[in-house]
C-alpha cells in the first residue's frame, strides 16, 4: 500500500483516513500506576503503623541548583536588609558629639596630609634672585579712552 496521496485510491484513502484517526484517539495506559491502596489490614486497637512509602521523585540538577541559590539569595537580602536597618537605626539617633567623634580621625588624617604637602612645598621652592643687565625702561603712563560698553584702558607710549 503506497501512502503518497496522489496515487491512493478512494477506498486506500479512507482506509487511511479511519487508521489515523484510530491511532489518534486510542487510549494510553498510563506508564506508572497514579494511586496506590495498602492491603494490610486495620488494627483492632491502637493506633496504625507508619508504612514506608517509597519516593521515586527525581528533581533535574538545574531545579535544585536554582532552589539552593534562591535560597542563598534569600539568606543575603535578609542581612542586607538587617544591616541597613542597623545603620538607619544608628542614624536616627545621631548628636553632636557622635558627629564629632566619628569626623575627628579624618579631620587629623587631613591635617597631616595638609601639613606635609605644605612642606614638601616649600622644600621644592627654591631662591632664586634674578639679576638683569642693560637697561631698564619703565612705563607708567596711562591714557584712557573709555568710549562706551567695552571700555579698555591702553598704555602708550
């Protein structure tokens, strides 16, 4: 029986037709049994034994690994979270002589750091004296034209 539809006739069409559809709706028994009836009995009296019932869940790696970091995320917000209410906490009560304890080493640390770059300023700054020769002329005439917005002052001379 050739399956390409051009050459099927009537008859191998419906045919083929009702097997598709037959194996479309057949029903499947289930792989795995989906409930599950202990037939040991009832005690009388007292209370019923614990059955051992096994577990054949398997979880893939990748399900626990994001459960055990969703996890540790978690755990780490959490401290965060307590951390910056810790902080906040020691904020809201802040005072003048907190203020003045917590500055008091940086205020020092930038005393020094001041004092040395002043020193080693002024040991890098040498004397020098400049001595000129010839003749020195020395203007001290100022004529003003000031005319308008854009006044400048001109030395001529």
């Amino acid at each position: 029986m050739t399956t390409d539809p051009q050459h099927l006739t009537d008859s191998e069409a419906s045919a083929e037709a009702r097997r598709l559809i037959s194996e479309a709706y057949r029903p499947e028994a289930p792989a795995a049994p989906v409930s599950f009836r202990d037939p040991t009995p009832v005690p009388a009296i007292g209370t019923t034994p614990p059955v051992p019932q096994p577990d054949s869940r398997i979880a893939p790696q990748w399900a626990v690994g994001v459960a055990v970091a969703s996890l540790g995320v978690g755990a780490g917000v959490t401290g965060l979270g307590c951390g910056a209410w810790l902080v906040l906490q020691g904020l809201s009560s802040v005072t003048l002589l907190g203020v003045l304890a917590i500055a008091a080493p940086f205020v020092g640390i930038a005393m020094v750091v001041t004092a040395v770059g002043a020193a080693v300023s002024k040991a890098r700054r040498s004397s020098t004296t400049n001595v000129y020769q010839g003749t020195v002329i020395k203007r001290t005439d100022i004529t003003s034209t000031a005319r308008g917005i854009g006044a400048r002052s001109r030395i001529e001379g």
